[in-house]
C-alpha cells in the first residue's frame, strides 16, 4: 500500500514557529532592532488588518536582505545543530522514526523559508515544499520565489510535484488555519496529531 505523508512543520512537528528563532539566532541584535520596528506591523497582523505574508517578507527582509547564499547556508546548519532534536515534539520524532520509507513518500509543506527548514528535511530523508527565498548571483533580495507556501498553496505545490504518481491514501498534519486546504484536500487529515 503506497502512501502519501504530507506534514506541516511549524507547530506540527515542532513546538512552535521557526522563523523568529531562526532570525534572532541569526543576528540577534539585527532582530531586536527589527522586531521593534516591526511592532505596529504585529499589531494590525493581530488585529486582521494586515496580511501575514507582507509581514513575514518584510521582517525577513529587514533581517537576511544582502546575505550571502553560503553564510545563510552556514547558519541554518548551525541552527540545525543547535535546536534539534529539542524543538520537536517527542511524538513526532517516534512517528518519523517508525515510517516505512519503502511504501511511503513524505514531504514537509510549509510557510517557512527553505533556507532553514532544509537542514531538518535532509535529517528526516523527506522531500521539501517550501516558500523559496530568491537569491540573485547568490545575495539574498529579501524576496520570494513564486507564492507563500500556505493555505490553497500548499495543496498546488503537492499536486504540481505528484502529478505522475498515485497512492493508495494521502494523509496530511497540520495545526493551522493555513493547513486547513491541505486537510480538506488529503484523504486523512490530521488535525494536532502529535499535539
């Protein structure tokens, strides 16, 4: 029996969202300054004024803008090296561990950056559907490549990537409103599985 695993990563298989970890552990104080001034920003995003992708690119912006492509790659292995296995929750580990990688392909769908999600995919031998960042003579412009991997996005990503492949049964984990296409899309969809 051929299956599909489809998980989200932040708050699913982890504790809680990646990006503002990944940012402060990659310039601290950079983040403080940023996170200051991102402030009224948080707010109207709380207050469901603002949409959350503009204010994702633009913190992440305000932070890894100009990078070189090797330090971010660099740094998000150092990151791998510092928070895992700590940031993910035990349940989820043991699940991972115990998939039959013969009868079943994985993916990782999600919202984050591929620059520091991808550390953590290689370890767990699954496929990454990411937000791409774009790099240019590989500087980092601070902009994405295509669409913010989340809500309806996340189930284009997984069609346009298993086109030629069939399964038995799609089972998708998410814990979000932004997961909620990819739930109702899958045949099984795990809602705070591992919470």
């Amino acid at each position: 029996m051929k299956k599909l695993y489809c998980f989200d990563f932040d708050g699913t298989l982890t504790y809680s969202d990646t990006m503002f970890l990944y940012l402060k552990f990659y310039n601290p104080s950079k983040f403080r300054i940023q996170f200051i001034k991102h402030i009224p920003l948080f707010i109207l995003l709380k207050l469901n004024l603002l949409e959350a992708e503009k204010v994702k690119k633009s913190f992440i912006y305000s932070i890894l803008k100009g990078e070189k492509k090797e330090k971010i790659e660099k740094k998000s292995q150092l990151f791998f090296d510092q928070y895992y296995p700590e940031i993910f929750r035990g349940n989820a580990l043991d699940f991972i561990k115990n998939i039959d990688y013969s009868q079943t392909d994985c993916y990782i769908v999600t919202a984050s950056l591929d620059i520091w999600v991808k550390p953590f995919v290689e370890k767990f031998k699954m496929n990454l559907l990411a937000t791409q960042a774009e790099f240019k003579d590989d500087i980092f412009t601070g902009n994405f490549v295509g669409n913010n991997c989340n809500g309806v996005e996340k189930v284009n990503r997984i069609k346009a990537e298993i086109t030629d492949k069939k399964y038995d049964k799609i089972i998708a984990f998410g814990d979000t409103f932004g997961d909620q296409p990819m739930l109702a899309w899958a045949d099984e969809g795990q809602f705070k599985f591992f919470h």
